[in-house]
C-alpha cells in the first residue's frame, strides 16, 4: 500500500472503503471525488460500473481492475468458473483456514454457497474476535494459494489466488456470524426481501445482524435460524434463496425438505470401457459398492450405435456385454449391475436402435448428439413417445460456455413427459448441469420425474452426482421428485406404468 504523503486530504467517511483499496491513495481517492461527484460507495458503484472511472486523470487501469475487484465488479463470463472449480477451490480454502487457531469457525458464502452453476468469487465467512484480525489478515496474506491482496477493510478481505480467482474473505464476531453468514450468502434479491420482512416487523436486517429500527438495539444474529424465526419465517436453504416472489418462498417451505446425495439409491448413466470410458464393468461395481454404499443399483449404460465409428459399442456387442454383466452380478450375489443403453435420438425424434435391442434393455437413456442448432422440441416429444424409451439424456444439449442450449418449447416436452411417464435427466456433467435449475423446477411442477446421474467416464466423475444434487436442491427438488432415490423396484413400476400406456 502507498503511504499517505505529508499534505494529503484526508478520506472522507462515506469513501472510507475505497482507501483500503490497493495503490490508492488520498488524492486519488479525492481526484475520484471531485472528477465524478460522487459522495457515496453506491455512487462510486454506479460510476465504476458506467466506465466512467476510466475518465479519472490519473488513476491507472491497475486500479481500476483493483477497485472494481473489491467491490465485486469485475466480472465478465471468462471470470467465471464453473461451480465444480469453485467448489473444489473454495473447500481447499475452508480446509486451510480452519487450521488457523484465531478461526473460530468458517463457512463458504454468496453464489458458491448458493451453489449456482457458474461462481464469479468465492465468498467465504469466518468468526474470530475482533483481536485477531491483523494476525489472520497476515496469515491469510501468507497462504500459499494467496497470489495477492488487493483490498483490506477492517472486516474483509479481497484476494486474488494464485489459480486467479478471487476470494472475498469476510470476518465477524460470535455475536454477527449468523447475520454475516445470511447477508453474505444473499442473493442481493433475497436480502431484500428479508430486509421488507424485518421493516414490516420494526427491525433492520445486515450484517450485524437484526436490530430494532428505533433504538438500534440488537435483536438477533449469532445463528441464521435466530433470524429467520424473529421474522416469522421457516429456514430457507440456501439454493433458494434467489430473485423468487413472496408467494414463491413460501411455497418452498412446503417442501418437507430438499433432496440429499444420500437418498441416491443408484447411478443412472455410466459409461464403461465398452465404449468411451476408462474402468471395465467389474471396477466400477467393485468401486461404487465400496464408496457409495448407500447404491443399491447401477445401470451401464454405454453409448451402441451402429452410425459411429468411434468411442461407441456396436450394437452386436450389447449381449456380449450383457453375458459379462451376468457374471458379475453371479460374482456379487445380486443383480447390483443393471443392463442399460444411451441410445441417438435421431432427426425424425426416433431412437437409432431396433426395439429388440430397446426392449431387452433395462433402462434406455435416448439423447440428442446432433443438429444443435434448430429447433429440438419435435424430437425430444417423439422420443418420450417412444415406448421403450424410459428417459431423456441431458435434454437441453447445453455445455456451459461452450454451447447454448438448443432451442426448446419446454412446456411441450414437460407436458410430454409427464403424460407419456418418461423420465428427465438431470445430467451432473460440471460442464453440462442439464437440466439446469430453473428447467428442473418447471419440470417437477408440471409433474415429471428426474434421474439424477453422473454420465461418468472414469471413477474419479462419480462425485459429479453431488453437483446434479445440488441442481435439483436449486430446483426446490424433494426426495420424491427424483426417481433414482427409489429402489429398483420403483424403477420397474415407473417402466411398467408407461408400458401400460402402449398397450392396445
Ligand atoms: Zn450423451
């Protein structure tokens, strides 16, 4: 940080956080002031955001980019990372501040917490007493994942890792952690949402926590739950907590609770190296019964074509690949290995393979691989028409920064689901995530059952399940929304109840 020159202005108050911005100093701050006619952070925000900075003589794009970090508006769509990055990065953060004696406790906060499909920061909150925080400012300053520092305030501070994301590391005391956790958590729509409810009710709601609007005597903030119940409110999960209406929250709380990865019974879409992935059948069933012990089924379900030349199981296989399914499951004492296929949907919407071979399948997973472009809503209806097509592989064909998703009418195709007893993916692919959120809980509310799978290539993309959960969790999904949280026994019944529809 530069150090203030004998003569320099003093800060004003209302700017006081864009001095703790790195290389900033006084008479920049008041150049910032005087050149824009800013008074306030709010207008500093307004003004930064506006590129009227830029316009500032003297200030250099350094500290632009610095000062945008600090408050959170350096953002474009390359400085997001998708939430499996975040997420990995995030908790290998938490791991190394918990070993910190002045951490108290610490939690991620904002989108990451939210666990939105793309993170632009990762927010993280930790409690420790007021006396600590030069010490853990130092240390945080010395991690080895800490690139650089490029503002302090006395409650924050905003790093930039060594991997180039950003962290914002927020601190609070025993008596705000609650509050802290909440306001930072956000989203910005929902925190003002809570502050309408803690005005109707004579209260403030920040990060200090609830406090009466008269006497400004705090009310409540050491744990979230302390706030939610002086509103009057049910805990609303984080994943929820997004730009919804009134009435939408509290249709949330009639939700009995969110979906779990531990109410998987099983993983729906898994490739082999039949095809294009790496692990024989017999290490992967050995595998997931060690690591997720709560599975009761798996279903292969390696992409057959006949059309493709490469990285596919050619049709003629498939019984080849059943025989070896067979023997495992003789290995194993029970039919733990389901016999399943991913099928090509093709451009007139009909599943490339013969219904002998659909028919033989346990569970036929039929996806588009082709024409991105137009207009899918006509084959992915056809494809839920089909009766020996049980779900809909990653339906909206999107891959996160790489490729929008194809245009759809989503009523239709929901519509189409639901009546024809067809099941939804919710593809847990970190670049896919398809259905996404929003998709998800249209889809549940039109009644259509989803299939939480990994699509997994290598052991290592099992855990991507974990990410489909939290997808379905941001779709306000419960247990009974997800058809792979029951046992196969209700996977026969939901096959069993389309055949009926079929039947002459
Ligand atoms: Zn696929």
């Amino acid at each position: 940080m530069k150090r203030r020159g004998k003569n320099s202005p003093s800060i004003p108050a209302s700017l006081a956080p864009l001095g703790h911005v790195k290389d900033i100093t006084a008479q920049e701050v008041q150049a910032i002031q005087e050149k824009l006619n800013i008074n306030s952070i709010r207008e500093l925000v307004a003004a930064a955001s506006n590129g009227l900075l830029e316009t500032v003589p003297g200030i250099t794009a350094v500290q632009i980019k610095n000062i945008k970090r600090a408050f959170k508006l350096y953002k474009t769509d390359d400085t997001r990372v998708p939430l499996w990055d975040a997420r990995f990065a995030g908790q290998e953060l938490l791991r190394i501040l918990s070993l910190f004696p002045e951490v108290e406790k610490v939690a991620l906060a904002g989108s990451l917490r939210r666990c939105k499909d793309t993170v632009g920061d990762i927010d993280i909150l930790i409690q420790s007493t007021e006396a600590d925080r030069r010490k853990l400012l130092y240390k945080i300053s010395r991690m080895p994942q800490t690139e650089s520092i490029v503002a302090t305030g006395p409650h924050h501070f905003c790093v930039i890792l060594r991997n180039h994301l950003q962290a914002d590391i927020r601190l609070a005391t025993h008596k705000h952690y609650g509050a802290s956790l909440l306001y930072y958590t956000g989203s910005v729509p929902y925190n003002q949402y809570l502050e309408k409810l803690a005005g109707d009710k004579g209260f403030r709601f920040g990060p200090l926590g609830l406090t009466a609007s008269q006497t400004g005597e705090y009310v409540a903030g050491e744990q979230e739950t302390d706030i939610f119940r002086q509103l009057g409110i049910d805990y609303l999960e984080p994943e929820l907590r997004e730009d919804y209406d009134e009435q939408t929250y509290a249709s949330f709380y009639q939700i009995p609770s969110l979906i779990t990865f531990n109410q998987l019974k099983g993983d729906m879409q898994v490739h082999t190296d039949w095809s294009d992935g790496t692990e024989s059948i017999a290490a992967i069933a050995r595998y997931l019964s060690h690591t997720f012990p709560h599975y009761q089924y798996i279903v292969i379900t390696d992409h057959v074509s006949g059309n493709r030349p490469n990285h596919v199981l050619p049709p003629v296989d498939v019984y080849r690949q059943a025989a070896e399914i067979d023997r495992i499951n003789g290995l194993m004492g029970f039919d733990y290995v389901k016999k399943g296929l991913e099928t090509d949907i093709l451009e007139n919407g009909e599943p490339e393979l013969a219904n002998d071979l659909l028919e033989q399948s346990d569970w036929v997973t039929a996806s588009i691989h082709t024409d991105f472009t137009r207009d899918n809503t006509d084959r992915l209806i056809k494809a839920c028409e089909h009766p020996h097509v049980h779900c809909i592989g990653h339906p909206s064909g999107r891959m996160i920064s790489t490729r929008p998703p194809y245009p759809v009418n989503w009523d239709a195709v929901f519509d189409a689901a639901a009546r024809t007893g067809t099941a939804l993916e919710i593809n847990s692919r970190p670049n896919r995530l398809d259905l996404n959120d929003e998709l998800v809980h249209k889809a549940i509310s039109k009644g259509v059952k989803l299939v939480i799978n990994s699509d997994a290539r290598t052991l290592s993309h099992f855990d991507f399940v974990k990410l489909g959960v939290s997808v379905a969790r941001r779709g306000a999904c419960g247990k009974k929304d997800i058809l792979n949280t029951g046992s196969w026994k209700d996977i026969e019944a939901f096959k069993a109840a389309k055949q009926r529809l079929f039947r002459p």
